[in-house]
C-alpha cells in the first residue's frame, strides 16, 4: 500500500530563502522579521483536507478506499516535502518542542498565528473522516489492530462498532463498489497505513502549534537579543545616556516612550516565580483561551518588553547589581548539591530557581535573592550553614563578615 516516493536530490538553496537564513542568529539584521510564506503550506493543507474526503466507510473494501488512502498519505508527505524545502527542516523526526525548531520558526513566525492556527485546524479536519471510519463494523477489527500500534486516546471510538445499516442508499453504495472490488487486504499493512496517518496528521497539527504557542526560555530570548549588534545599536544603545541616573529615574523615562509605556511597570513587577509569558498575556480568570492572542504573538510587543528587559539588567550590571560572574557553576541539576540545599530551601522547584539564578548573579545580588526568599518564606534558615554551603560551592565568594552583616539575625540558626 501506499504511492512509492523517488529519491530526489537536496534543494539548492541560496541566500535569499529561509532555509539558509536559518543558519543565522535569531535577531541579526538579515533574519529580521523574516518568516516562511506560510500560505504556501495552508494551499497543500486545503488540498490535503480536501483529499481525506474521499475516505467513506461506504466505499470499503475496494479499490477506492485503499486509493483515497494512498492520496491521504501522499499528501501528507507533501506537506512534509514542502515543510522542508521552505525552512531546512523536517517535521518527521524533529520533537515539535525542540530548541532546533524555536530558534529557526519559533520567534519571527509569531506575527503568522492566524494562518499557522488555519493550518492546525486544516490537519485536525483532515483526521475526521478517517476516525469516523474506524468506528463502523467493517473496519472495527482493523481499528483494534490500529489502537495496538498507535494508541487513539485522544480519539475514543466507543467499545462497539456502528452496524451497517441496509438503506437504499448503501445498497447503492454496495452496489457501485463491487466494480473495484479488492481482490486481497493485507489487514496488516493497512492498520499499520492507517496508524502511519493519525501519526502524521498529530504530529503535524501539534508541530504548527508549536511554532507560535511554544515560547523561547525568557533568559535565553533576553540573551539573544543583548548578543545581537542591531539589537544593542537600535534598540539598547539609545537608553545608554540615561544610565548615569537612578533606576526608578530610567523607569520613568521609558514609561514616557509610546513603545515600551504599557510594558514598564508589568515587566518590573513580574513575580520571579511564575513565567514571563504567562505573567504579561494569560488571564487566570479564564479556563479556555487564556490568552490574549493579539498581544501575545506579536513581536513588536516582545521587541518592547526585550528592550526594557535588556536596558534593566544592563544598568544593574553596570552598577553593580546583578554582573553575571562567569566562573560560577551552575549546579541546578547537581542532585548532591540540591538535597543539601533543601535544608535550607526544601521546595524542589523553588531551590532549582535559586540555584539557576544566583548562578549568574554577584554576591550583592545573591544577597538580596536570599533576603527575598527569607521574607517570603522560602528560605527556611540563613545561617552560616547556608553561607558555608554556598561558599563551597563556588556561589559566594565573599566573607562570613559581609554575608552576617547582610542577613538578618531573625532567622539564622547556630
């Protein structure tokens, strides 16, 4: 079963396609705002929607079924072949979720939401007339054999097939069918066709979610966007005359510029808790469509809120607040390091967040991470056994002295 593929050989790709501009950082100037032309996929989803239509339980067993099928299949290979001639990349076999597939689509694409959501749709549509399929008594032992290799969880048929009804119209059907009767079917290889193409279509329709609803790690986008030249000419750059000020003075001023006003005071009283994302554009209150789609997938509103990001901790760097220290180790999967630590910090979570910031951070800024942990209550004891644990492990590297004279006495054990 199933329509034989050629070998071909590798597109040629030249500067001006996406492909190759993948191959860049994600925010130089040749890559900006550059995305795949996403409506060439949606044209093949449509026709690839359109195909899964001739997929009728009436037409089985025949030649025709086994050929809708095969236009199903092909199809969606097609989408695959495509996919891959228009980004470099591969669906089939790349995890939806994977830094490979942020870095090259996850960030410029978000602009494309609305058609990357008619794609999703379009391959959540194409499954419909296949499942209904299964459903009925002629292929219900098929079925049994598809749920074996690809479990249908998210597509429960019932526990018994729908009978056949004997209407004039699948008479007629009967009738019509028995012209390209199948000789021989291999049940077999067709639960395993079959199984191929819910495999397919989910994966697809999951991929294309991805691309704009799967968010780049904060503090790996922030990094990025300090790394990029343009980024610090256009957008960093121009605050630099401002870092001779207080902090609260630099705030001010950039509440003051149209683009970055309505994210100042939400980026600068984000909970270091809880994503960013989810702190800027998910409503809570709400149990379906949490998020505000047209603030979210927009990345002039990142460029706003990656501006302020970067500018902050470039004047606290500056002033000395929270200088990254490349010698620190970071120790957050150190699991001998971590059941020390929870002594002090015994939430898992919370004590992996600690261990993942101070990392970066001076001692100033290690003291004031602990003292914020202290008042919240997170930190059950700062004692000198929390200093000399964190001074072994490389991250405190001041004195006792600095470190008692900091904390206060309340909480810290003998």
């Amino acid at each position: 079963m199933g329509i034989k593929r050629n070998e071909v050989e590798e597109p040629q790709w030249t500067k001006w396609d996406y492909a190759d501009k993948t191959k860049m950082e994600l925010f130089s100037a040749k890559r900006w705002r550059k995305t795949p032309d996403w409506n060439i996929i949606l044209k093949q989803v449509e026709k690839t929607r359109q195909a899964s239509q001739m997929i009728d339980i009436r037409l089985y067993p025949s030649k025709l079924f086994f050929a809708a099928l095969d236009m199903l299949e092909a199809n969606l290979y097609m989408i695959d072949d495509m996919f891959y001639f228009l980004t470099g990349m591969r669906m089939i076999g790349t995890k939806p979720r994977s830094e490979k597939v942020k870095n090259a689509l996850g960030f410029w694409s978000m602009d494309k939401y609305k058609v990357l959501e008619q794609i999703e749709e379009g391959l959540i549509q194409t499954r419909v007339p296949l499942t209904e399929c299964l459903k009925h008594e002629p292929l219900w032992d098929i079925y049994l054999k598809v749920i074996k290799i690809r479990p249908l969880s998210e597509h429960p048929l019932g526990t018994s097939p729908i009978p056949v009804l004997l209407i004039e119209e699948e008479c007629a059907y009967a009738y019509a069918r028995e012209h390209y009767e199948a000789n021989h079917i291999n049940q077999k290889a067709l639960a395993s066709q079959i199984a191929n193409i819910l495999e397919l279509v989910g994966h697809f329709a999951y991929f294309f979610f991805c691309i704009y609803g799967d968010f780049f790690d904060f503090s790996k986008l922030l990094a990025l966007f300090r790394q990029s030249e343009k980024c610090q000419s256009d957008y960093i750059e121009p605050w630099r005359h401002d870092f001779g000020g207080t902090r609260d003075s630099l705030i001010a001023k950039m509440e003051k510029d149209p683009k970055l006003r309505p994210w100042v005071h939400r980026y600068d009283h984000l909970s270091k808790e809880k994503s960013v994302p989810f702190q800027l554009f998910y409503d809570e209150k709400k149990i379906t469509d949490s998020v505000n789609k047209e603030e979210c997938y927009n990345t002039d509103n990142w460029l706003s809120i990656l501006t302020i990001a970067a500018v902050l901790q470039e004047y606290d760097e500056q002033h000395g607040m929270s200088t990254p220290t490349a010698t620190k180790p970071n120790l957050v999967n150190d699991e001998v390091f971590l059941t020390k630590l929870s002594i002090f910090i015994p939430n898992e979570v919370v004590a992996k967040r600690f261990v993942e910031a101070v990392s970066t951070m001076n001692d100033r800024g290690t003291l004031a991470l602990v003292k914020r942990y202290q008042k919240r209550g997170l930190c059950l004891d700062t004692s000198k056994a929390l200093y000399d644990l964190l001074y072994e492990a490389g991250l405190y590297t001041a004195g006792y002295s600095n470190w008692s004279a900091q904390i206060s006495p309340k909480t810290q054990r003998s």
